[in-house]
C-alpha cells in the first residue's frame, strides 16, 4: 500500500457508498490500496464537508401507531406535502423556539400558584379554628363574615383555575398557530 496515494472524487464517492452499505472500513482499505486511517479520513472530511455546505445527514426514526400516521398524513395532505419528509423537514427547521419554554407563561403559572399557597394558608387558618372549636367542645360557631370568607376563598380558587386554564389554551392555540404556519409556509424552504 502506498502511503501517498490519493482518492479521486468519483473513487472518493465510491468509497464513501460502500461504506454507507455497511462495508468494513479494513476491507475499504484493501478495496482502495490505501490504509485504513486514510478511509476514516475520508469519512471525517466528507462528514465535515456536508455540515459545512449545511446538506442533511440525519435520519429520525420514530415508532408510532397506525392511527395517528393516518392521522398525520391527512394533515400533510391537507397542507400539500408530497411526503414525510418534506413536512418534518419544514416543522424542524421552520419552529425554531417553538419547544422553548415561555416566559409569560412560566410568569403567569408562578402569579398563580402563589395565589393558591396564599388561598390555601387561608382555609387551613379557617379548618384550624374550626377544629380547636371541636376539640374543646364548643359546638362550633362561624361568624357570617367567615362563611362568606370561605365562600370568597372558594369562588377565588374556581377563578384561578379558570385563569390557569386559560393561559395553557392561550399557549396551546399559539402553538398550535406556529406549527400551522409552519406547515403552510410556501416560501418556506428545505435547507
């Protein structure tokens, strides 16, 4: 084996199938009359070469059942995608933050729970004195001012679970708007 033999490009892209078929990196070697470092070379540059000029070379696998295939399939159909790949391309490339975590929302969710510690001291303060009253016999007078304090703790916990729930749906929708703009971005390209 020569050491300073060289690869042409037709033999380096020869080279660089075969290996992608599975072939072994020594029998690359002997196939080419080169060493075996100057295969792992040719790889590594190769390699180098296509994150350099941005080309694609990872593949996604993923397991899903039938149904939602379906599913997603007639949502790319209904989008125009001609394939799989086309619409997973453009959701990967065109959603860039869409997994990021909100900070309005991080926001909102923090104001809240909160809320619901302070809610919570308050009908445990309530229980307690309730039950001391219990405890010592007495039968357990509460005021009309607590009885409307409870009905006020109640009506604000309902409030801020409705809030709460709001704001997810309010960021659901805005995902789910990003990703139907994604998918129908016409101008949109494919990297």
């Amino acid at each position: 084996m020569s050491k300073s033999r060289r690869l042409s490009p037709d033999q380096r892209l020869s080279l660089l199938a075969q290996r992608r078929k599975g072939v072994a990196t020594k029998e690359l070697a002997v196939r080419y009359g080169i060493s075996e470092r100057a295969v792992r070379y040719a790889l590594a540059t190769e390699k180098t070469r296509k994150i350099a000029a941005h080309q694609k070379d990872t593949t996604i696998a993923v397991r899903i059942d039938g149904d939602a295939l379906r599913h997603f399939d007639g949502v790319l159909f209904t989008h125009g995608f001609s394939t799989r790949s086309e619409a997973l391309r453009r959701i990967i490339y065109g959603a860039a933050g869409f997994f990021s975590p909100d900070e309005h929302l991080a926001n909102e969710v923090k104001k809240g729970v909160s809320e619901l510690a302070r809610v919570g001291t308050n009908i445990n303060q309530i229980a307690r004195r309730l039950n001391q009253a219990a405890v010592m016999g007495s039968p357990g007078t509460t005021s009309k001012a607590e009885l409307i304090e409870i009905r006020e703790l109640s009506s604000l916990v309902l409030e801020l679970r409705n809030d709460l729930q709001s704001v997810i749906n309010r960021r659901r929708t805005q995902l789910q708007e990003v990703l139907r703009n994604v998918l129908s971005d016409e101008a949109g390209d494919d990297r």
